[in-house]
C-alpha cells in the first residue's frame, strides 16, 4: 500500500475516535463546571400556607419560564413567589401540570430567555454512578451535596425511585439531581430521617412525561381544588369504618416484627473490639389506635457477639395524625446482612406535606430521648401482601379522618 494511501486511511479512521466523546456529550465536567452549568437553572420557592412557612427548590426547564419541583411543596400555599439566583423575584405563578402519585409539579412565572437545565436520560443510569444535589437548603442558593447513585427501587406504587447517599437538607425538595454531565435525572423528593443513605429523588424521565401533558394555565387555589375532589372519599360507597379499620390495624401492625443476624467484616478493628456478628431483633407495637391520631413504637434490640449480656435497646414512637396524611406508598428494600446476602422488606410510608409527625427516640445505652417532628413515618414489613394490605387500610382511615380536625 503506498505510504500516502495509507496515511489518509490513518487519519480516516482515527479522527472519529478522537471526536466521538465529544460529539455524544461524553466528557465528564469537574464538581465546579457542573455548578456553573447547574446553578443559574436553579430556583428559590417560598410561600405561606395557612399555619407555616414553606420553602423548597424548583429548576427552569424552557427559556419562557416553565420549572419544575415537587407538588407537596407548592400544593398547600396561598401566596408563593419565586426567586431566581440572579436576585430577581417573581410574586406570582401559574399550574401547569401535577402528578400526585409521583409528587411533581410543572409551575409557570413571567419569565424571557431563563437559563435552562438540560434534561438527561433516567433510563440509562448505572448504579455506581456520581450524582450531585444543587438546591436552596434553607433559601441558600446553589449549595452543593455529591455522592453517588445508590440504588433504582421499585416504590410500590408502580413507578420507580433513585436512591442516592448525597445529602438532602431541608430545602432541597425540588430541587434538581443531576449527573456528571451537568443534566438533570431526577427531581430531590424526600428522605427518611430515621435511616442514613435513604435520600430520594423521582426520575426526570416521568417529568418529560408530564412536559408532554400540560393543561391550562391555573391558581394554586385552583389546583388545590382539583386535588382535593380526588382525594376525597365516596363516604356513600360504604366501607369499613374508623373503628373497624384501625382495630384491624392494630392487629396487623404486630407482624411488622424481624428478626436477623449481620455479619460484619473486619472494619477498623470493630469485629475484634464486638464481634463478628449482631443480633437485630425489631418489634412494631401499636399504642394508640382509637382515634384520627394513631401512636406506634419501633423497638430494636441490638446484641454484639462479644457483649451478648448487655442488648442495646433502642425506641421510637411516632405520633400519626391520619388526617393530614397525603401519601400512603410502599418502597421494597434489600438490607444487607453480609458481603452476599440480603434481607428483603416492604417499607409502608406514612407521608405529609408538613413536620406533623412526631418521632421519640430512647436508647438506653446512653439514656437518651430525641424528639423531632417530621414528614414521614414508616413501618417495615417481610412480606409484601401484608405491607400491601397495611397500606389499603392506612389510605383508608386518612380518607376517613381528613376533614374531622377540630380546627
């Protein structure tokens, strides 16, 4: 082959190679480009319900002002505004779309040619993969957490959920996770205090669905109209009542009891100092189910090889106002009790839109109580019907007891 032929075959074939990454969108950005990129897309919402504050993160999806964020943070506001990072504040805004089950929210304010955060692909993420929140914890804008992709779970409810360890903090709801290429997949939606690592987000391929499904313009007070007609009961279709329901409660809620053996490798020197395996043993025991606010405790017993003759015994009591429950959904989750082997659980989630739920901790190793009040609350079963069922009942009594506060 003469030299020249074969040089222009080289460069033929080399030069694709070189530009393919970046033709694809493959390179990677540093921490401090992808907050460059991310940043400026992403918004301040705050408003006022008719008893608190609310404040959360919202990020622009088109130049004319459309933004995306969680629907418990806008659904109960009777004033909103929105702040973009340049300082400019707008006092009103519109509803576009909402998707209760998935708790998103498409909203729209006045705006021209807004920077706009780029969609990515919830489909073709990889467990592993690095992600980073870029939020408004507490109104402080473009404040950054990182970590990586931890799991892609079934909710229960038909649609899926990202799990990350990156920190969600109060605030972020809304908010966008986004991936190593600055494009956002998937929407901060909540975390579960009572577990580190439990952080959650809803992919952002459910909210291309939804950019596809718009309706007019509307109020918050509008919307809030909508959601309220199919939240509300058929109480002439008959059904279990109050008592009935929550007596059943008490009954089923015992079998939320496990019991399991970790085995821990050799980390630090702890399986030398305690041993190579603990002994978890979980009770759930309900204390409190006659009336619209419902009492439960969660107590786990802890025993280290080596210290079989002192149990650590930990509790937590939830206080559970049914009423102002909005979501009753179900998460599978697969704890790890070795380097292969895994316990699998079906954790029934008790959600509201506002801190109403109040958590009690005791241990009584150290002898402390911690009190906090909460969104969620959450009770864990082995068997999935039974969870399934639990939940049933639990949608069912908040159907019941919405409504019936005193004031």
């Amino acid at each position: 082959m003469p030299l020249r032929t074969a040089a222009r075959l080289s460069t033929t074939i080399t030069v694709p190679c070189i530009l393919l990454p970046l033709v694809l969108g493959q390179v990677s950005l540093t921490t401090a480009q992808i907050v460059t990129r991310v940043s400026p897309s992403v918004v301040v919402i705050q408003g006022k319900t008719a008893s608190s504050d609310v404040l959360g993160s919202g990020f622009i999806v088109s130049k004319d002002g459309r933004i995306v964020t969680n629907l418990h943070v806008i659904k109960d506001l009777n004033t909103a505004n929105i702040q973009l990072p340049t300082g400019e504040v707008f006092d009103s805004l519109s509803v576009l779309a909402t998707d209760e089950r998935r708790d998103l929210a498409i909203v729209k304010i006045a705006g021209f040619n807004l920077p706009v955060l780029e969609l990515g692909n919830s489909d073709a993420l990889t467990v592993g993969d690095q992600v980073l929140i870029v939020g408004t914890p507490r109104g402080l804008e473009g404040t950054v957490t990182a970590g990586i992709l931890s799991s892609v779970r079934d909710s229960g409810a038909a649609f899926k959920v990202l799990q990350t360890d990156a920190a969600v903090n109060p605030g972020n709801s809304g908010g966008p996770l986004v991936n190593t290429k600055g494009q956002v997949i998937g929407v901060v939606s909540f975390k579960l205090r009572s577990a580190e690592g439990l952080n959650f987000a809803i992919p952002i391929n459910y909210v291309r669905g939804l950019l596809n499904d718009l309706h007019e313009p509307m109020s918050l007070e509008l919307m809030r109209k909508g959601l309220s007609t199919k939240l509300m009961p058929d109480r002439q279709s008959g059904g279990p009542s109050l008592k009935e329901t929550l007596d059943w409660l008490k009954e089923k809620i015992p079998l939320a009891a496990r019991h399991y053996v970790f085995t821990l490798p050799d980390l630090f020197g702890l399986a030398e100092r305690m041993g190579r395996t603990k002994d978890v043993t979980v009770r759930t025991v309900p204390k409190q189910f006659e009336s619209c606010t419902v009492v439960f405790d969660s107590t786990e017993v802890e025993v280290w090889e080596k210290y079989r003759q002192h149990p650590i015994v930990s509790t937590r009591r939830y206080t559970v106002p049914l009423g102002a429950l909005t979501e009753v959904w179900i998460m599978k989750d697969d704890l790890p009790l070795s380097t292969s082997e895994k316990l699998a659980m079906w954790l029934v989630v008790l959600e509201t839109t506002s801190n109403v739920v109040l958590s009690e901790e005791h241990e009584d190793l150290r002898n402390t109580t911690k009190s906090e009040s909460r969104k969620t609350a959450f009770i864990a079963f082995n068997d999935e019907s039974t969870a399934k069922r639990v939940l049933e009942a639990f949608n069912h009594a908040a159907n019941l007891c919405r409504g019936k506060e005193a004031f």
